[in-house]
C-alpha cells in the first residue's frame, strides 16, 4: 500500500520541535516486536488514538505509528468503555492507554480526554481503524512550521476496495482529494480537516476546548471554528492515510448519515462566522444549493421527465461520467492505480445516489421537522 | 468525511471554474512577491485538469447528441438545452445561478464587514 512519490518532494523537517535521538521517546514494540534503536527522529507530537470495540483494526493503526520514519513523544489509545480487547491489543505493543469511567458517547468526547493532558506543541488525531503511510508524519508536519496554520491534513484513500461501497467511496476520494480539496487548499481554504487523519497545534486546541460534540461532524466544526478564530488549515497531499471504510449498505448509510446531519448541523452553527470567509462561504452555500436542488434533479425531475417525456433522461444520472473520470484517471495512474481506479468507477454513481438520498433526508429531519441528529454511530 | 454529491450540480461547475482561476491567482501573487514553485505547479496542474474536465463535458454533449435515437433526441435536446425561462440555454442558468449564490456570499461579507 505504498504511494507513488511522482511530485510530492522529501519534505525538509524545519521546525524547531523536532530533536534527533538514537532512541524512540517511547518506548514501544516497533513492529516485528524490537525495540526501534534506528535514530529517528522524534517530533514534538502526541498522537491520539480513541477507540470503542475496535480490536480488530487498532493493533495495524498502532504498529502503522510506531513505524513513521518521524516518530511521535507519545502514542494515547483512548478506549472509551470497549467491551472487546481493544485496551489489551494496544496494550500489547506498548503504547499509553486511557480509559474513561464510563463512554464518552463520542469520538469528540474520548479525544478530549485526552488532550487536557497533551504537553508537546503538536497534537495528531488518527481513527482507530485508520493506518498512515509510513511517512505520513514526516510530510504533514511541515505544514505546521506556518505560525498561522493551526491544523493539517491528510489524503485519505479507503483501506479495503473490494466490495461496490468501498469502491464507490475509493472513487469518491480519488475525486475529491486530488481535485476539489487542491482547490480548496490552494484558496486556503480545505473545507474540512479530516477526522481520521489531522494534525493540530496543541495550545490552539486546548484553548479552543477541543472538539467541539454540539454537531455530527466535529471534524468540519473544529476546522470552521478555527477559520474563525484566524487560524490557517492546509491540506497536504503527500501524507497518505488509509480507514477503514463501510463494506455494506447498512454501516454506509450510518456514516452517511452522520455526516450529511453534522454538515447541516454545522452550517446552522457556522453560518454567521463563514461570511467573512468568501471562498468557503462560496463552497459551503453552493454545497447548500446543491443539497436541494441536485438531490431534488436526482429524485424527482430525471424520474419524472424520464416517464413523462423520454427514458433518455436516465442518462442525466451518468451524463457527468466523463467529466469526473478525468481526474480519477489521473489520480489512479498517478497512483499506480490505473487498473483499480477505472474498475471502482461505476460504483460511484451508486454511492452519489445513496449520499443524495441521505442529504435529503438529513435536510428533511434538520431543516423543516427540527429533528437533529444526536446519536453518534460510526460506520463499522 | 465528504460532504454532498461530489461532481454534480454546481459544485462541480464552482471548483472547475475556481480551478481555471488559479493561474491568474497565482499570478497575482507573484506580483505581490507571494508566489512559489509549488504554488505554481499546483496552479497549473489544476487548471490544466479543469479544462480536460471541460473537454469532457463538450465531448459528452457532442457524443449524446449523435448517438442518441433521432426521436429522443427531439425529445430531450430541447429540454436540455433551453428551459422555461425565456429560453434561456441550460448551461447559462446555471453560470446565472451559480453568480447569484456567489453575489449573495459577497453581499454578506460586506455586511459582516460593516461595523456596527
């Protein structure tokens, strides 16, 4: 699961918190079980890791950690009441673990726990599930070299491609990280600092009372709060981190659910802040118009004019394939994915379906029967 | 997380044409002494997809209308390309809409701006 290195530079590690030591400042099973006396450097960085029920994919997120060519002070596993082996699988390789007295109800909520606690200038906070390429921190943490950007992500690429939704939500990622997010960043302005995968500077986020649980997806609250604060986001294409993404219908829907209630959900919270922002006002009001309007096409106009005047309609469902295929090629055989890409494509338009249908409803429940969203379940 | 249906309705059209922009941003920029190599690069590459993405578009339309049965052809094209109001071509409502929700975002930063 390497990535192609074609126009990603080393990075040039320039911040003052990074030191040079023969030895891992924590001292942990690197992973074929020895002790890492190879001289890596240590960055001055607290990874976060919260966690319910998730032996199963824990152990990988950990040893994918202890194994970045820059190695992290410390390594926090939160496990937030978990009723499998997530705290002795963590345990085991030798990494800090914390356990709340009872479950924080959210991933927002076992972070913050964490984080009082956090003492190096840089926080990261990955998803259990989730596993970074093996210079990940490497070449995110020169982003936070920027006095002014307080927070850096990452691209994210499904871990598993196998079954229609993961690769679906492959393509989805292809698209979205190699072409609107650049965009985004380029303007200063990546929309959100993924969850999974970001890094904070730790006195920013303290003093912004961590993550914020009054929305469905504190990962965009956290980063629209920080635009308002003053703060900078990048996005940085080079560091490579791979979740694990819902295989099913059922958990798709979850996250998908989840994320359409905290988008608007944050919008309702937001909206006043993001107006000094133009070009993430621009992107969130367009996202609005389309939540209504594209979705409205999608289920209502194409079926209709479909019936009524022509089956041809139904090719306004896939009439943008060409368009969107461009930069998912180019994304694919960029990374050596070519094969996997193209194979993965028609999944998308599935998924777009699914993700619309959940937009509606989420509009539906916020905006008109004033039902928010307040029940946290992840998509696995 | 990703939020809405990436590639459709007027977002897709928001970041094709933001994409275009980007060389003269970066331009800009390089006036004011700001630009850098990777800001360039960036630039470039992005605005070299969006017109691929462009290309695409025109091929699709071009390839749809010769491929379709010359009855649905009567039948959708017109639909497609002019709406209720006034005839107006599908593509340019959407450029007016899309300039509409981009005037009201300006409007509200001057608003912002205003002290009270």
């Amino acid at each position: 699961m390497n990535s192609t290195r074609a126009g990603h530079p080393r990075p040039r590690i320039a911040s003052d918190d990074l030191s040079v030591s023969s030895a891992p400042a924590q001292a942990g099973s690197g992973p074929d079980g020895t002790l890492a006396t190879d001289g890596r450097r240590t960055a001055g960085l607290t990874i976060l890791i919260p966690a319910y029920n998730e032996a199963d994919h824990v152990g990988d997120t950990i040893r994918s950690v202890l194994a970045q060519t820059v190695l992290a002070a410390e390594v926090i596993v939160i496990d937030d009441c978990s009723t499998d082996a997530t705290a002795d699988v963590a345990a085991a390789l030798g990494v800090r673990v914390l356990r709340p007295p009872a479950n924080t109800g959210t991933k927002a909520g076992a972070q913050n726990l964490a984080l009082a606690g956090v003492t190096t200038p840089f926080t990261m906070a990955i998803d259990a599930d989730t596993i970074l390429a093996s210079d990940a921190v490497e070449r995110i943490l020169p982003a936070m070299a920027d006095p002014r950007v307080a927070a850096a992500c990452g691209f994210v690429l499904p871990r598993h491609v196998r079954t229609l939704w993961e690769r679906g939500r492959y393509t989805e990622y292809l698209y979205s990280f190699s072409f609107p997010k650049q965009v985004q960043d380029f303007y200063g302005k990546p929309l959100i600092s993924s969850g999974c995968f970001s890094v904070y500077r730790t006195d920013v986020l303290q003093a912004m009372g961590g993550w914020n649980t009054r929305t469905m997806a504190e990962d965009m609250d956290l980063t629209w709060s920080l635009y308002e604060a003053g703060w900078s986001v990048r996005f940085v294409p080079g560091a490579v981190c791979w979740p694990v993404e819902p295989a099913d219908l059922a958990f798709m829907g979850k996250q998908l659910r989840r994320w359409s209630h905290g988008f608007l959900q944050n919008v309702a919270v937001h909206w006043r802040g993001l107006r000094a922002h133009g070009f993430l006002a621009s992107v969130v009001l367009v996202a609005c118009w389309d939540a209504l309007v594209a979705t409205s096409v999608l289920f209502v106009v194409l079926p209709l004019l479909a019936i009524l005047v022509s089956p041809a309609f139904l090719l306004g469902y896939v009439v943008d394939l060409p368009v969107l295929l461009v930069p998912v090629a180019y994304a694919g055989w960029r990374r050596g994915e070519l094969r996997r890409a193209l194979a993965s494509f028609p999944a998308f338009f599935v998924l777009r379906l699914v993700n619309g249908y959940h937009l509606l409803r989420a509009l539906w429940f916020e905006a008109v029967l004033r039902r928010p969203l307040r029940v946290y379940e992840k998509g696995h | 997380m990703n939020v809405g249906l990436p590639g459709l309705g007027l977002g897709g059209l928001f970041f094709v044409l933001a994409a275009l922009a980007m060389p003269l941003v970066e331009l800009a920029r390089a006036l004011r002494g700001r630009s850098s190599r990777a800001g360039r690069r960036v630039a470039l590459g992005q605005a070299a997809m969006a017109l691929a993405m462009l290309g695409a578009y025109a091929a699709t339309g071009w390839l749809i209308a010769r491929l379709l049965p010359a009855r649905a052809a009567e039948e959708v094209l017109p639909v497609a390309a002019s709406t209720g109001g006034g005839g107006m071509p599908y593509a340019t409502v959407t450029l007016v809409v899309l300039a509409a929700l981009l005037g009201v975002v300006q409007v509200a930063r001057l608003l912002a701006r205003r002290p009270r």
